[in-house]
C-alpha cells in the first residue's frame, strides 16, 4: 500500500485480506463438515420407523408377568465371589453370609398382619393409609401431626428397627405389604395451616411430605398422558445408568483403589426405549440387566417443574443455589443404594404410565430415610472412596453378623411416594430408593444446612 508520504505500509500476514479470506473459508468448511457429521450420525438423523416412539396399546396383566411381583430367579441363581471385583454382585456378596451372592431364595415377607377394620377404619383410628389404601402405617401417627403445630416433638420422625422393616418388606419386593413403618407427617398443601406446619418443618431440616399442590398435580396429569414424554424428550439419546441387576450405587473416579470397577455404566438411550424395558419390567428377575433413565439440565429446566421455578421458603428456600432440576425415571425393582448426600433435597413424584398399559404400580417409590447419626451402624464406606457415602452392606440380602455386628441397632423409618406427592430430604439423611413401578421422579437442592453435619462428622464426614 502507497502512502501520501511516498512510503510502503507492511502488514503482518494475518493481517492481509488473503489470509482473512482463507480463515473465513476454514471456518466455513468446518461447518459444513460439522453439519455431514450430524446428518450422517444415526443419533441426529431425522425419525425412521425405529426412532419413532410405538404407539401404547392396552395389554392384559398375563402378559407382562404377575402385577403384584417381579419374576423370580432362577433356582439356585448365584454370583460367585471373586476377590478384588467390586461389581457382578461382588460387593454385596462381602455383606452376605458365606461370601455368596443370591444363593438360595430371595428374602420373603414375614412382617406385620393387615389392620382389623381396613383402610378406612385405619384412617379414622388416627393411622396413616396410602391414597389407594393397599397398605397401612404400624402405628397412629397421621392424627398427631396436627397437634404438633410448628415446634416437632424431639422424637419425630419416629425410627424402627431396620430388621423389622426389612422382614416386613424386602426391598427387593414390589408388592405392597398391608402395613409398613410410615411415620413422616403428610401436609395438604391447599390448607394454610398444615402449610405453614410443613414450612416450619422444612426451617428444622426434619423431613416430610406433601401433596394436593395444584402446579405439581398439573404435571403429573400432563406427563402420564400416552406420548406426552414421548413427544416431549423426542428420539434424543440421554444418560441412562445400566447395572446387571436391579441395584445402582453412585461412584465418582477410581479413588486409586486396585481392582477396583465401577458398579454401573453409562450408556446412551432414547426414552421410547428405555418405556419399553420399564413395561417389561415386572417380567424380569431381579438378576437381570436394569437401566436408570435420567433427564438433567439443559434437557430439564424449572420451568418443567414450577415449584422448582422460584425463591419460596417450603420448596426452595435459596433458589440462586439450586442447581437446576434433575430427574431420574425408574421402574419396579430398580434400587438405589443408601447413601446421604450433603445439600437441601425436595423430591417431587411425577406419576408414570396408566397401569392399565401394563405399568403397574405407577408413579410410586419407596424410600427408607434414617436419621444421620445412623451412620455408626450403616457400615457407610468412607471419603476417598468412590463410593463414598454409601453403605456397603447389601440391605436386600441377609446381612453377615459376625462381619457387620452393629448392623443390627440400626434404625429407620418408610415412606411410600404416590403422583405428586412432594418429600423433603435434609441434608444428611441417609436414604434408600426402591422403584415400586413405572414412575418419574425429579428433584431439585436448594443450598447445604448445618444442622446434621456433626453427626455425619462423628463417622468421618
């Protein structure tokens, strides 16, 4: 370039129009490249006949199995132990009486007898039914929540023995006992004062539940509609968790640990897929490959979840601490291992497909909460360790006394999740997760709490 002064201007190259050309050619081709790849990628192709979601049709319960219980092992079904394997059942065979797996028949039911006058007269007696009135609560303890007011005795909520709870109802099993361990308050969310109760509750960090909240139960309405969800989350693949039986335990890196394998694997899923495993759900052992469907952030958002949408002192109390809505689809049998986590918890059960297509038991899940300073008797495997937080005893199987001797002062309590039912989770409160049916379930953390964090300390936390 000439300038008025008769001197010659010199550019640097990247500063010449060819070279701003050829990046702006680069950058081009790149995308066009970027695009074939998408085009030609099987995941981002538009719909076939295989990606498309198959239409429901109405099956009778013949042929899903039994809809009271999943399909038994095979006699004599096991999984050897194998010294420096974590996985395949290995874990839990540590726990076991004689290192061995699933030998012999699964745990069966011998627990408490059906109340005298039904459901109903449960209700009336001060005892707490399920909506459905299947099952009932051991003790009164639904009339007293309303004598409670806003200052919870010291002994709410009340904790059983784990083995009775067990006995009564193993948590491999789907079919829902006549009694169960229920002590958790139940708050109407549409009566002010049993509102205000359950906000006091929540400024405690004690847990409980609600329900008749109208923005959750317009949810549960719309995603348990055939092709709703299908339609919804499309034919994108998303993170789904498998195991190679009904049991997930969350693990996070290796901890330097040899020999150590991770206790699932993540593999990518469609969710018409992954509908197809749950409505065969109750026609599988509980030996048999399972797989935890999970949506997260961006896929889900507050919006999704209303409740989740806004600062508010019962649901989310620091909303600028949220980190955003996560949602876990499970069907019966699927367990996720005891474990605490260290933040504010609110679950939220979304419902699940119309049982008359076959789920049954939809849109419900059980847990088993136990105070935080049950970790001197959870036997939790300790930080460091890839699983951390998590009990490394097998609560399904006979436990090994000699190994595990506290095992047996442990106590705990069960709530059974209905559609829309919201339960509150203190930070540290040790809780174990069983899918009872097809069911949608997210939650959201809102912030830590301080309040039981000593207690986990006493067990190295």
């Amino acid at each position: 370039m000439q300038l008025a002064t008769g001197k010659s201007k010199r550019y640097r190259f990247y500063q010449t129009p060819e070279f701003k050309a050829a990046v702006c050619f680069g950058l081009a081709l790149a995308s066009l490249c970027y695009l074939g790849y998408q085009l030609y990628d099987p995941r981002y192709a538009g719909p076939s006949d295989d990606d498309v979601a198959k239409p429901y049709v109405a099956v009778h319960a013949s042929t899903v199995g039994a809809p009271h219980e999943k399909r038994d092992p095979d006699p004599g079904a096991t999984r050897k132990w194998q010294v420096g394997k974590s996985w395949g059942g290995q874990w839990r065979a540590s726990s076991e009486p004689g290192g061995a797996y699933m030998a012999g028949r699964p745990l069966e039911p011998h627990g408490v007898g059906a109340f005298g006058g039904g459901a109903d007269a449960a209700t009336r007696a001060g005892f707490y039914a399920t909506p459905s009135g299947d099952s009932v609560a051991v003790e009164a303890v639904a009339g007293n929540c309303s004598s409670y007011g806003v200052a919870p005795p010291a002994h709410y909520p009340a904790h059983y023995p784990i083995t009775q709870i067990i006995e009564n109802w193993p948590p491999d099993s789907v079919a829902v006992p006549p009694r169960h361990f229920a002590s958790l308050c139940v708050f109407d969310h549409q009566d002010e004062i049993q509102r205000r109760q359950a906000t006091a509750f929540r400024k405690k960090e004690l847990p409980f539940v609600v329900r008749n909240i109208g923005e959750v139960d317009a949810v549960v309405k719309e995603w348990s509609t055939p092709g709703v969800l299908e339609r919804r989350l499309g034919t994108k693949y998303y993170r789904c968790e498998r195991s190679d039986d009904n049991h997930f335990m969350y693990h996070g890196g290796h901890g330097g640990l040899r020999g150590w394998s991770s206790p699932t694997e993540n593999v990518q899923m469609r969710y018409a897929d992954w509908l197809a495993y749950a409505r065969n759900a109750y026609n599988t052992t509980v030996l048999e490959d399972h797989y935890y469907f999970r949506v997260s952030p961006p896929d889900m958002t507050p919006k999704d979840v209303p409740i989740f949408s806004r600062d508010d002192p019962l649901f989310m109390p620091k909303f600028k601490e949220s980190k955003g809505v996560h949602c876990r689809f499970g069907y019966a049998g699927i367990v996720a291992e005891a474990h605490f986590d260290g933040s504010r918890n609110m679950v939220v059960e979304l419902g699940g497909p119309p049982e008359s297509l076959g789920h049954f038991n939809s849109g419900r899940r059980r847990y088993m909460l136990a105070r935080p300073l049950e970790c001197r008797n959870a036997y939790l495997l300790p930080k460091g360790h890839p699983s951390g937080r998590h009990s490394e005893i097998d609560w399904s199987r006979p436990v090994d006394g000699a190994k595990f001797p506290k095992w047996a002062k442990m106590r705990a309590l069960e709530v059974v999740l209905e559609p829309g039912d919201v339960l509150y989770i203190p930070g540290y409160w040790i809780h174990y997760i069983m899918s009872l049916g097809t069911n949608f379930q997210c939650n959201s953390r809102s912030g830590h709490s301080t309040a039981w964090q000593s207690d986990v300390g006493k067990c190295g936390f």
